[in-house]
C-alpha cells in the first residue's frame, strides 16, 4: 500500500511538471506568435510608407512634364498669333 501511494505520487509530481512544462511551451510559442504579428504589421506599415513615398515621386516627376507640356503650349500660342 505504501508503494502504491509512493507510486501515485510520483505520478501525479510528474503531471504536474507535465503541465508546468505544457504552461510554458505554450506561454513561449503565444510570445513567438505575437512578437511575430508584431513585427509582420511594422513591415507592411513601412512597405505603405515606401508605397507612398513612390507615389509622391510619380506625381512630382508627372507635374514637371505637365508644366513642361504648359510651358510648350504658351510658347507656341504666342508664335502662332
């Protein structure tokens, strides 16, 4: 009957360290998930910003060829008058 308790015991100890361990693998891999997610959401909002910032580029660079354009078409209206 003592083995037997002795036993149950042992059993029910490593259970717990079971659990415990379950606890923590699980505690890590929500930590991992979320740092993951985290890191994941930084790098879209930069890939917006550079998004962004190309456009800018694409309007300034269209502006300059529409005032280009402006400046032909002043210039020749004077010619042809």
């Amino acid at each position: 009957m003592a083995d037997s308790c002795a036993q149950i015991s042992l059993e029910i100890s490593a259970l717990r360290t079971a659990v415990a361990n379950i606890k923590t693998v699980k505690a890590v891999n929500e930590r991992r998930d979320f740092n993951h997610l985290v890191n994941n959401q930084r790098q879209i909002s930069q890939n917006i910003a550079h998004g962004f910032e190309d456009i800018e580029n694409q309007l300034r660079a269209t502006n300059e060829k529409l005032q280009e354009i402006k400046a032909y078409l002043i210039r020749n209206q004077k010619t042809d008058k």
